[in-house]
C-alpha cells in the first residue's frame, strides 16, 4: 500500500492519538489478558479467554500495521482557512431532483472519509467526479 492517504490535519492528529492509544496502552492490557490466560493454565486449545486474548492480540497488531502505514504516507491537505473549506478541496454539487440550494462538501482522504458528517473520499466516484472538474479548472 504504496499509494499517498490524503488526510486532514485534524484526521493526522486522530489517528496519531489512535497509534499512541494501542501502541502504548491496548497493547500492554492484552499482553496481561494473555498472561492470566496462560496462568490459569490447562490446555491452551480449550482455554477460551486465552484464544479470544490471542484474537485481540491480531486485531490491536493489524491496527497499528495500518494507521502505521497510513501515517507515512500520509499526505497533509488544507480543508479550512479561518471557518471557510477551501475550493481546492472542496465539491459543490446541487440535487438535481430536490433542486437545493449548493452544497460544498469537503474532499478527504478514504482514511478519514465519513459522509454521514458530510466528509467524501477523494477516491469516491463522487470525489473523483469532484476532483477533475477541479484539476480541469486549474
């Protein structure tokens, strides 16, 4: 996953509290779930806390693999001057059925993309439709 994550200074901050959180914290109370699990002793294949320990154990690694990754490739984007978003990152679009008034939503990285908060993916169809009128117009 060699390709740039565009992401909001704001999405930077989240996801570097995220990698801080488990690399520091979630890793450390896993390890211990797992050394209770194995005091407890018996057979492992049959110790249930000790396999659901080792499945949170997978899950918290992969995460940190992933924000990792994202992080340095991270490619920071300016959305906001003041309290305006700025054009180049930014997708104005009008409903053609409702026929409201314009709407600018702001254009962000897949990683921190959320449109229930009005926040689309670069790489959406409706970001990627977005982003070349914008390089059209540059």
């Amino acid at each position: 996953m060699n390709d740039v994550q565009y992401l909001t200074q704001e999405g930077m901050v989240e996801m570097e509290a995220r990698l801080k959180y488990l690399t520091q914290q979630k890793r450390m109370e896993v390890a211990e779930r797992l050394r209770q699990a194995l005091a407890e002793g018996g057979d492992l294949s049959e110790n249930a806390e000790y396999e659901d320990a080792k499945n949170e154990q997978a899950f918290v690694e992969g995460e940190i693999q992933r924000l990792e990754t994202i992080i340095t490739s991270a490619e920071i984007i300016e959305t906001t001057t003041g309290r305006r978003i700025s054009r180049t990152w930014c997708c104005n679009y009008r409903h053609r059925k409702r026929q409201q008034r314009k709407r600018s939503l702001p254009l962000v990285g897949s990683a921190e993309a959320n449109p229930r908060e009005g926040k689309i993916s670069v790489e959406s169809p409706l970001g990627r439709h977005c982003w070349a009128q914008k390089s059209a117009k540059m």
